[in-house]
C-alpha cells in the first residue's frame, strides 16, 4: 500500500509526501530488520526536501537519516552531521532547531569516538 502511494505523490510531482510516505516505508523496514533498504529509503525522502524552503522538514529528515544510518551506516553520519549545521547555520533564528541539530551531533561524535 506504501507503495503505491509513493508512486502516485511522485506521478503528482508532490515531493513533501512522497518523502513522508518513504519516512514511513523506512520505519516498516527499520524495524523489520532491513537496516540497508530502510537507510536508502531515508536517504530518498531527505532528498526530496529543499533546506532552503523547509529548514525544519529538511532538518528532521536528515534526523531520522542519522538514527538509521548508526545501525545501518555509522560512518555516514558525519556527513549528516555537516547538511545539519549548514542547514542550521542558514537559519535567522536557529534556537529552534538546536535540538534536532544535537540529535545528529550526538551520534556523529559516538561514532567518530568522540563521545
């Protein structure tokens, strides 16, 4: 069912729902043990969301991105670690998004031995 509804916002060119509906895919296969396709379903959906018109969306995302890439990918999450403080670094007001931002940080640095 997921599917097809991935298709139909891609045929609609609807990228905001195509990269919900994939978030939502990727938790299925998360927690269904396929860490490999639930990584590459995040990485879709957070491609799919412009930073310069949705810095929060686009934050989140790449939030998630990072969960799963520290079980599918861990050496991957510095560079998530980067698209997040550029993102936030882009922000007027970035006190709202400093909490997101430290979700990313934190495994990045766990990962790279930084604790």
């Amino acid at each position: 069912m997921i599917d097809t509804a991935v298709q139909r916002a891609a045929a609609q060119d609807n990228g905001y729902m195509q990269s919900q509906l994939l978030g939502l895919r990727a938790g299925g296969e998360y927690f269904s043990g396929d860490k490999a396709a639930a990584l590459a379903d995040c990485r879709q959906a957070s491609a799919l969301i412009d930073p310069a018109q949705d810095p929060a969306t686009a934050i989140d995302k790449l939030a998630i991105e990072a969960f799963v890439a520290l079980a599918a990918e861990p050496a991957s999450i510095a560079g998530l670690r980067r698209r997040v403080d550029g993102i936030v670094g882009q922000i007027a007001d970035p006190a709202g998004s400093r909490s997101m931002q430290y979700l990313v940080n934190a495994p990045a640095a766990a990962a790279a031995g930084q604790e």
